[in-house]
C-alpha cells in the first residue's frame, strides 16, 4: 500500500546529491548497458535473459533517479526537457525488461537500441555531444 504522506524530498529524508552526474552515469548506467550488449548476441539462453532483465530494471530505476537530478543550472525548460529524457529512458528501459521477461530476443534488441538512443540524445544536449554509446 502507498502512504503519499510518508513521502519526503531528497533534502527532507537527508538524502546526498550525488557529487557528479557524470560518475552516477558511468557507475551505475553504463555497466549495465555493457552487461547488455555483451549478452544481447548470439540470443541468450536463459540466464542471459535473466541478466538483462535485471539491468532493464536497474536501468528503469535509476532513470527515476534522474528525473529527482536535473542539473542545477539549467533553465526551467531545460529541466523539463530531462526530466522528458529520464521519462523516456525509463519507459524503454522497462520495455527491455519486459521483453527480457518474454524471451523475445528481437524486441529485446529494439527496446535496448532505444533506450540507448534516448540517453544519447540527452547526452547530446546536456553533455555537448559526449559520452555516446554504441549498441
């Protein structure tokens, strides 16, 4: 069941911003995207549906995260723009692991490109064009 008035802000639940949002993207999204590609070909068995399903997840997640983290000096329509990345990034990423779940490779493939093509085009815009990354 859900208390809404149990919830807290990040400043309220004494929570710590992380120091660089380029290390939360590297420390906990990237690895997870490398997880992927390294077991998204040949299909997977099993257990490598299993890995992905957990890194769709893990990814699905962190984008809430993202969405608490918009950069401190961007305008507000900036702000809205990530928060539309993370949203976005967070629906393919859940597709991935609900296609993880079905075993079906192809729409494990499609889902992953796009959660990809997400988070480079927030990269492009955030980031000057850096840190893309290849499915």
């Amino acid at each position: 069941m859900w208390y809404p008035s149990l919830l807290v802000s990040a400043d309220e639940a004494g929570e710590r911003e992380v120091d660089n949002m380029h290390h939360f993207m590297e420390y906990v999204f990237e690895p997870r995207y490398k997880e992927i590609k390294e077991t998204i070909n040949p299909p997977p068995s099993k257990p490598g549906f299993k890995k992905i399903k957990s890194c769709g997840l893990t990814l699905a997640e962190a984008a809430n995260l993202l969405m608490r983290r918009t950069p401190e000096d961007a305008t507000e329509e900036e702000k809205l723009t990530w928060v539309k990345y993370a949203r976005d990034v967070r629906e393919h990423a859940a597709s991935l692991y609900q296609a993880a779940r079905e075993q079906n490779h192809s729409k494990v493939v499609a889902t992953y490109r796009q959660t990809i093509g997400k988070c480079n085009a927030c990269h492009q815009q955030f980031a000057d064009g850096k840190y893309q990354l290849s499915p």
